[in-house]
C-alpha cells in the first residue's frame, strides 16, 4: 500500500520500470495529457517521432516528470480513469492504491480511446439518432392531416421463455369456449414483465427478440438506438444495426471491417485504429441484427456465434418459427408481446384525440390494436378523412383493406405503391390459398390452420407459427391469424371468390351452431364495392364481383328478413331469432349502398328500435348512414333506455332532419362516461351540449325542447339551467340562426320560476333579451352587482 504522504512525482519514478512495460493506447494517454495542457504541440510530436513503443513511453514518462508533482498527478488521474485501457491488469492494484485527494471540481471527461475513435463514436450516435428519426417520420407520413408526434409506446416484454406445445392446446381449446368479446380480449397481452428497453440496454448478455410479425420488434430496436445514442457518458463504446431484410448488401464472404464500415458507417481517419479498438475491447460493442431468418452470411454468423468479436453484446431479432436455428443458452430470449390494453389507449389517444372513441369503444378493433403494425394503420385510417371530407370515418373494412395492402408493400421488400396492384395480383393464387384455409377455419370454430403449409414471406407476415408436439421427438409447425378477425376477413374474401357458398352461409348463420358465421358479412359488403383502397380487383374477374352484387345485399336483407321484423309481428316459429337490426345497419354502412338501404327500411316499415341498445361511435355513424338515405319519408327512431357516447350523439344528431320521434324515443338515454361531463359547464363538453340542442331545433321543429330537456338530463346540468339557457340563447345568435329564436320561447318558459344570475359572469343585456322571449314574469335574482330585482 502506497504512503498517503507520497507525492505523485515520487509515485510514477517509484514504478517508471513497470509503466515502460504496461502502459497500453499510448496515443490516448498523450491525446488527454495534450487537451489538459499538461504537454505542448512540440512535446507531443517528440513522443510520436519516436520508433519503438518503450522509446515512446520513456520519452512520455521524462516530459511529465520534468514538469512537476502536478503534471504527474495530472498523469496518474488520467490512467486510472482511462485503466482499461491504458494499463496491464497487473497495474490496476498499483494505481488504485494512490491517495487521489477528493476533488468535487475533478475533470474526468477524459479520452476513453484515441481521437479517431471517439469520432467514429460520434458519428454512429449521430447515425442512430438519424435512423430512429427516419423510423417514425416514415410511419409518421401515412397520416394526411393532423400528423400526430409518433414515438416508442411500452411494449409487453417477456422474459419468461416460450410455453410449451401443450400449454398452447390448452390456451386454444379455452379461448374457443368463450363469448365474442372475450374471445378478442385475449388477444391482449398483461403486461407482467418490468423489462424495459433501458434494461435491456444496459444488460451485458446477447438478446434474442422474438416476435410475430408486426408486433414491434424494429420499433423496440430503433428504441435501443435512439436510447444509446442519447445516453450521456464518458464510455467509449460502440453499437451498429442492420436490417436483415435488406441483406443484398451483405455478401457471404463479407469481412468484418466491409461490414462495420462499407455496410453500417464509413469513416473519416484512422480505419486501423478503430478497427483495432474494436475488435480489442469488443465488450463495448452492441450489434442488432432485425429480422434475421437465416445465418447465411458468414460474418453474420461467426459473429452471432462469437467467432468474431467474442465479447460484443448482439441482439437478433425474429420471427418464432426461425428462432430454434437462433436461440443459444447464453442468450436471453425475450418475446415481443406487442401492446398491452393500456399501451393501445395510450397510443390511440396520441394520435387520435378525441376521435379515439371509434376506436377505444369497438372491441374489435381495440383487440386488433394489440398488435403495434395493426394500431399504426388504424390510427392512420381513422385521421385519412378530414371533417370536410365527410362526418363519417372509415368503414371497418376499409381498415383491414389498408392493413393488408400495406403488409404486402412490406412484404414485397417495400414495392412502390404504383406497382403494389400487381404484386398483388401476381400473389393471388397464395393469397387465395390462405383466404380459403381461414374460411374453413372459421367455420369449424378454431384459429389453428392444420391443414395449411405455405413458405411465402408475404403470406406468413399475417400469421403466427402454432408448434405443437405430436410424439415424444416430433414436433409439428401450424398457423394462426394474428387475430381472429384478420382470418374473418379472408374468409370473407374466400366466399366471394365461390359467391355458390354465399347462400349456404346466409342460412347457416340463422343455426345456433354457426350464427358465429353472420360476422363474415359486413366484410363481403365492402368488398364487393369498388371503391377504393381496393382488393378484390387484384384477385377475382370484375364481372364475377359485379354478377354477385346484383343479387347478395337483396339476399342477405330477405334471408334475415324474420330477424327484422319487430316482436309482437314476428310469428311463433321467428321467435327464437335475435333481433339485430344495428347489425345490419353495420352491413349497410360498409356496403354504402344507398338503395338497398331503402329497401331494409321498407322491409321494417321505417321503423328502427334500438331501444336499449349500446351504441358505439362505429354504430351510431352506421344508423346515420341508413337513417339519412331516407329522404321521402321521416322514420321512428327509438333509443329508450339506450346507452351512447358524446361522439355518437354528434354523428346521429346529423340525421334529425329524417326522422320523427315521440317523448319516449329518448326516455332514459344515457350518457357513456357521464361522470367526465359533470360539473364541466365551460369545458368541451358544454360545446357538445350547445352544438346538440343547436341541431335539435335546427331539425325537430317546435317540439325540440323535449329533446333538449333530455340532452340537459344527460349533460348533468339541471342544477345550473339558467345559465345554460343563456348560453344556448347566446350559442343561436352568435351562429347566425335568428330563424330559431321564435322557437325557444317555449323552452324558456319551462325554466324554473326563479333565475340565478351572476353578473359578473356575463352581460345582463343577454338576460334581457331572454326575458323578452318569455310570456310571463320571471322571478330573477341577481349577484355579482350591488343592485337585485324582480
């Protein structure tokens, strides 16, 4: 143990004939002495103009003694905190045993490496930052307007290894068992795990991610990137990504130097320099290989099997049906689990706003979302209307329309859209090959696909691999739709290709064995539209689409026609059928058909009973749609005791001007999430509320109080009406609709016999022109002034 009295002069002479031996990176060590001023531009070239490393040393060892106790002291603070480089680990003992006094103001931020090195580090973070940027802006540019900020949303991350064959048997024969809705449920993953990428980051162990396709594999490992590349710190290190999926880069005989620098990032100076720091003290060297299927570049692989760059930490992502050729015990295996339910309302809510409901309240569609590539095209299709354009969103359909257009244009190695109908069309027989696999799936009641075997990359990116064990050393690969209304939709897709099913599915769905078949429907009603995005084009004859339009929708509406019927006409043997007329109204609203909505209207005599219904943002768009194609005759609309949402409320009071309603029709109506409008007269919500009642006397004539009297109920704002009868009063006349004023006569004078009023909140000339309106005295207490009357 050294003196603490010693002085560092005395220290470095005391060990000059081990320092010649052990000092290491001598270049680092004269960059750092050279930015402390410890040694001039002149000192430095005589040290290098030397010819042997020892010459070297000696020469570095003389100038700094020469200089005093504090340019050692100087000097041995360097190379305790530059060790690892810098000095034999037999030296490691010596220098943490010099009394270093403990100085707050210390400067440490000394060269890891040399000055090649740290500048070549520079330029990958610089690189990483860009690339992750890149990742997003890309996903960013799928939306048109209102572009939301995209950015790394909490994936599910298990650790806990891969369950086995039986346990997945097990898993499937449950989920089979259970209700529509949760069915969908399960697909969401719980988010159990407290792994994040940040720990991942900062675990020394090689990574394996697996994960089905779309589940959030790249964006985790853009994630890591963009973490190392704004991670503060002194370390010298290093971290490189490639994207397996574009391996025409890659050559089989690549060298490690061709890959890191040709591949990756060139760089600026001192290629030898870097290359030996990293292949020297490769345990500050991260490698990501994304999407790899195969080993079968050979610096790939001797790097992955630590031939190469035995220290460097490498993470490898891909898909589970490639990871047995992947997966080594050394590794931590980690499943990409994608979004769990709060992780899809975080998200939707970000890019949404306050069009999340549509989302948010369809649990198809909230399910659909778990899967991070599925969320993206959600959000984008819901944001692709503007409200200019039209106050409906997109059909379902449409959305799944779009998700498998754009998971071909991935597959297809990012074929340009121009070209994408073509790849499609060349793809048909694959395609139509999993259209019919999942429509016999879907009618014997199970996700397993046994009997389908297909080795295309376009095809398997909507599918998970199912390993099952059927004896004691043999295993066998099956498929499964990544959710179960994805292999709905191409069973759809199926049925139109064989329109002679279409019957014998219409009537199987009126059985309690297949009724699950009638949600095949609203997919066939889109897709036999030509509208666009389109799908159908690329993969069936259009005369044989346009031939099955001409008598499907008018089928369907007859085939369920006792369905539709109201209750007390349906006779003893239609009793047993459930009556779904907001089913239907879904069909249509994806068909935008308006003639055979007329037609679904007379076969109910325009009366439509959604009493005690729960309506979603999704549905009320869709009753919309059916109500406002009635323009010859107005049509019964019954929403007693039913229950909607703020959004809802806007999409159907659209329609008011086609229909005719009793007091009952809204007779206990309620309110979804009621408790976020209470006592919020002056958010939102209060917008909503004077937008709604605007549209009710714009539509319903001099009955409309009624149904504003009810939006008061709802609203929760009985217990301050004065004041919402002067804003709504002030809400007509600063729109413009003077016509409408007569009107509110009678709504004001049902208001309570004595009026509250602040008049610090509001001009009094607002409450006189009320008052003018009302046919006898009103009692009006007044605050907020120092006068009061009646």
């Amino acid at each position: 143990m050294a003196c603490t009295t010693q002085s560092a002069s005395e220290y470095v002479r005391s060990a000059r004939v081990h320092l010649v031996r052990e000092l290491k990176s001598l270049s680092v060590i004269v960059e750092n002495l050279y930015q402390q001023g410890v040694l001039s531009d002149e000192e430095v070239s005589e040290i290098k103009a030397e010819k042997h490393d020892f010459d070297k040393t000696r020469s570095l060892l003389d100038s700094v003694r020469k200089k005093g106790e504090a340019a050692c002291y100087e000097f041995l603070k360097i190379i305790d905190e530059t060790r690892k480089r810098t000095l034999g680990r037999t030296m490691h003992h010596w220098i943490s045993c010099f009394p270093f006094k403990e100085d707050t103001q210390m400067d440490t931020n000394y060269l890891q490496g040399s000055r090649p090195c740290h500048q070549y580090q520079a330029k990958l973070k610089l690189k990483a930052q860009k690339m992750s940027t890149e990742f997003w802006k890309s996903n960013k540019n799928l939306f048109e307007e209102n572009k939301p900020d995209l950015s790394y949303t909490s994936l599910v991350l298990d650790t806990q290894g891969s369950p086995s064959p039986s346990k997945i048997k097990k898993l499937k024969n449950k989920k089979s068992k259970l209700s529509r809705p949760k069915k969908m449920k399960t697909y969401i993953p719980e988010d159990r795990s407290e792994m994040s990428p940040s720990k991942l980051l900062a675990l020394k162990e090689d990574i394996l991610l697996v994960g089905k396709p779309g589940i959030g594999k790249t964006a985790l490992s853009h994630e890591l990137l963009k973490l190392w590349a704004e991670r503060n710190s002194k370390k010298l290190d290093y971290m490189f990504y490639f994207d397996m999926r574009e391996t025409s880069h890659i050559t089989k005989d690549m060298s490690l130097e061709d890959l890191l620098f040709n591949v990756f990032s060139e760089l600026d100076e001192g290629k030898e320099e870097v290359l030996e720091d990293i292949r020297k003290y490769s345990d500050n060297v991260t490698i990501i290989f994304d999407g790899v299927t195969d080993l079968s570049s050979s610096v790939v692989q001797r790097i992955v099997e630590k031939d190469l760059l035995p220290d460097a930490k490498v993470i490898v992502t891909c898909r589970p049906d490639d990871e047995e050729d992947l997966f080594s015990g050394d590794s931590l295996r980690v499943e990409v689990k994608g979004f769990s339910e709060q992780s899809v309302r975080t998200y939707i809510a970000e890019t949404l706003g306050e069009e999340q409901g549509h989302v948010l309240r369809n649990v198809e569609l909230l399910t659909l979302c778990h899967v991070p590539m599925y969320a993206l095209m959600v959000a984008a299709c819901f944001s692709f209307q503007t409200p200019e354009d039209s106050p409906q969103p997109n059909s379902i359909t449409e959305i799944y329309i779009n998700i498998v257009r754009f998971c071909l244009q991935i597959s297809s190695n990012k074929t340009k859209k121009k070209n994408l109908n073509s790849f499609i069309s060349n793809k048909s027989e694959e395609l139509l090959s999993l259209a019919e696999a999942a429509f016999h799936a879907t009618e014997g009641k199970t996700v397993n696909l046994t009997e389908f075997q297909c080795e295309d990359s376009c095809v398997l990116s909507f599918l998970k691999p199912l390993v099952l064990k059927v004896a004691l050393t043999e295993t066998v690969t099956t498929y499964a739709f990544l959710h179960y209304t994805m292999q709905e939709f191409f069973a759809a897709l199926w049925l139109l290709k064989n329109p002679d099913k279409i019957k014998d599915v219409f009537q199987q769905c009126l059985t309690e064995e297949k009724k699950h078949m009638k949600h095949l429907i609203p997919f066939m009603c889109r897709l036999l539209t030509d509208k666009s995005p389109s799908l159908m084009k690329c993969l069936i004859p259009d005369q044989q689409l346009k031939k099955t339009s001409e008598w499907f929708f008018e089928e369907m509406i007859n085939t369920f026609s006792p369905q539709l019927c109201k209750k007390d006409e349906a006779g003893p043997e239609d009793s047993r059928l459930d009556v779904d007329i907001l089913f239907y109204c879904h069909c249509l609203y994806e068909s935008q058909c308006p003639e055979q909505c007329v037609y679904f209207l007379e076969r109910l005599d325009y009366d439509l009973d959604l009493s005690g219904e729960s309506l979603s943002p999704y549905s009320c768009c869709a009753v919309a749609y059916v109500v406002t194609q009635s323009s010859k005759r107005k049509i019964w609309l019954n929403l007693e005791g039913s229950e909607l949402s703020e959004q809802g409320m806007r999409r159907l009071f659209g329609c008011l001007q086609n229909v005719q309603c009793s007091r009952t029709t809204y007779r206990g109506l309620r309110l979804q999430e009621q408790e976020q409008c209470r006592g919020t007269p002056e958010s939102e919500t209060k917008q909503l509320l004077l937008d709604l009642c605007l549209e009710a006397a714009l539509h319903k004539g001099e009955s409309f109080h009624h149904v504003v009297n009810t939006l008061f109920s709802l609203f929760s704002v009985n217990t301050d009406l004065n004041n919402i009868l002067l804003d709504f009063y002030q809400h007509v006349v600063s729109d413009g609709f003077f016509s409408v004023i007569p009107k509110l006569k009678t709504l004001f004078q049902s208001a309570p016999a004595v009026w509250s009023i602040n008049l610090s909140e509001r001009k009094s000339s607002i409450l006189l022109e009320v008052l003018k309106l009302t046919s006898e005295k009103k009692q009006v207490k007044l605050t907020g002034c120092s006068l009061s009357g009646s």
